[in-house]
C-alpha cells in the first residue's frame, strides 16, 4: 500500500471552490484499496479540516507547506514552526511596506482588522484598468483568500505575534505585482526560510525546513510505508518538493509549465476532475 498525496487549491479544488464527487469517489475509492491519502497544503489544517468534513472524508493533513502535520483525528504528528526572533524581524519589514499578510498559528490564521481593505482597494485600482475577465479572476482569487476558516483579527499588528506563540506560515498576498516582487525581494536571500509561490498573487515564508516533499516523507515514514512507491499530484511552485520525492508525480493540466517540467505524468485540469483521473491512472483501475 502506498501514500497519494494530493495538493487541494488549483488542484483538488475546482474554480467554483468545490470539490467534486468524482474526485471524492476515487479518494474513497483508493482508501477501500488501503491507500493513506493525505492532503498536502499551504492551508491551516484546521481550515483544511473544516472543508474535508463537509465531505465526508477523513485524511490526514500536511499543512503549512509542510510545517504541520496532523492525522485524520485532529493529532499533531509533525511541528515545524519558524523562529520567534524571524517572525518578528519578518512582520516588522511587512508592515512596513504596508501589504496584506497572514499569520498562521495552531489556533487561527491571525491578520489585521483591516487589512482586508488592503486588498479591496488593491482590486478598486484594477477594475477599470484591465479586461473584465482578468478582473473576474482577480475578485475570485480575492473571495477565495479571505474566505478560509478560522481567522483571528487583530486590531494591532503587534498583537499578532507573541513569544508564547507557534507560527507555522506568512502568507503575504498583493495584486499589486511591483509592489509584491519588491517586498519579496527582501526576503530572497535569507538562508534561514523557505520561500514558495502557491497562487499568482501570493508567496509564502516558512521554516527554512519545512516544504511539502519533507511533510509526506516523514508522514511516510511514520505509517510504514515507501514515499519512493507512493503518488502525489498538485499545481503551483509550493508542490515541487513533493513531486520530487514520489514515483508517480502528476501534474495538474492548469498547472504552469515549470510544475509541469517536474511531473512525470499530466492530468486534466482542477474543472475536470483531475485529481481523479491521477488516482485511477496510479491505481491501474477503470473510472
């Protein structure tokens, strides 16, 4: 028996933020068969967790880009948080440059009271400047960010961060492309962080070892079984590691070109059940 390791957003996740039932029937489908599926993400497992409830499934969880794990109960099974000293260093450059930005901790993904007004007038600034489909997908990748479960709002920004505190992930996010290159810029040389993109408007900071493909060989390690026999599948930069350390990497088909250099297999795209065709292609079985 093997490990499939599924990212969820542009992957798992349609457009329409659903999860289809052919994808959840193969899922079910490869756990009768004794397969550990695992979702592997730059979501909080809570709100990862939130959303697999809804249907019925009950996985284990990389969170965090690989910062968390935690079984399909709720059990931390892998904690990688970043240094208290950097999260402070790195939120103090953030506030600076006054950008939207997440924190996420074991118990909620901590932002500032305002700061979705940020990206509201980030998004006012485009409406009539670029063409109306690109505006489209510029309000769903906004609606699809601020609608995670478990946000923690603070007034002050010093108030998102304490020394008793575990953070996992900043996720800093901007459709301003200049001004979002240029904050990322400061943090391209730090040896002590992973750096990772999983939307197009976004980047993420973690520990510097925690990424997705160290997660799952961990979590394989764990249950006994061989990562170099298992699957994963996903779309953006921040899945590269998994893809690495897996015999049958699939690419989503909306995946960019450089997920793709990295896939040993393409599959459809997150709108036409992709995942599920990944698992059924690994499994060797008819739809």
């Amino acid at each position: 028996m093997s490990l499939i390791a599924i990212d969820l957003d542009g992957t798992l996740i349609n457009t329409e933020h659903k999860i289809s039932k052919e994808n959840i029937k193969a899922i079910k489908k490869a756990q009768e068969l004794g397969h550990e599926v695992v979702i592997a993400t730059g979501r909080a497992h809570f709100d990862v967790q939130s959303i697999l409830k809804e249907e019925g499934l009950s996985l284990y969880t990389v969170g965090a880009n690989g910062a968390t794990v935690h079984s399909p109960a709720g059990t931390s099974i892998l904690s990688v948080p970043m240094q208290g000293d950097k999260v402070k260093e790195i939120l103090k450059v953030l506030d600076k440059e006054n950008i939207y930005y997440e924190v996420y901790s074991d118990d909620g993904i901590y932002t500032r009271s305002y700061a979705k007004n940020i990206l509201l007038d980030e998004l006012a600034s485009y409406k009539d400047n670029v063409p109306e489909d690109e505006f489209a997908f510029m309000e769903n990748q906004y609606e699809k960010q601020t609608g995670q479960f478990g946000y923690i709002y603070k007034e002050e920004h010093e108030e998102l961060y304490t020394d008793k505190q575990l953070v996992y992930n900043i996720n800093v996010f901007s459709f301003d492309n200049e001004k979002r290159l240029a904050v990322l810029e400061k943090f391209k040389n730090a040896n002590d962080l992973t750096i990772v993109q999983s939307l197009d408007f976004n980047f993420e900071l973690e520990h510097v070892n925690a990424s997705k493909g160290k997660a799952i060989t961990y979590l394989a390690k764990v249950l006994g079984m061989d990562i170099e026999r298992s699957m994963a599948i996903g779309d953006s930069g921040n899945d590269i590691s998994m893809l690495g350390v897996v015999s049958d990497s699939f690419a989503m088909g909306n995946a960019n070109d450089l997920v793709k250099a990295h896939a040993k297999y393409v599959t459809e795209t997150n709108d036409k059940n992709g995942v599920a065709k990944a698992i059924y292609r690994y499994l060797d079985i008819e739809e």
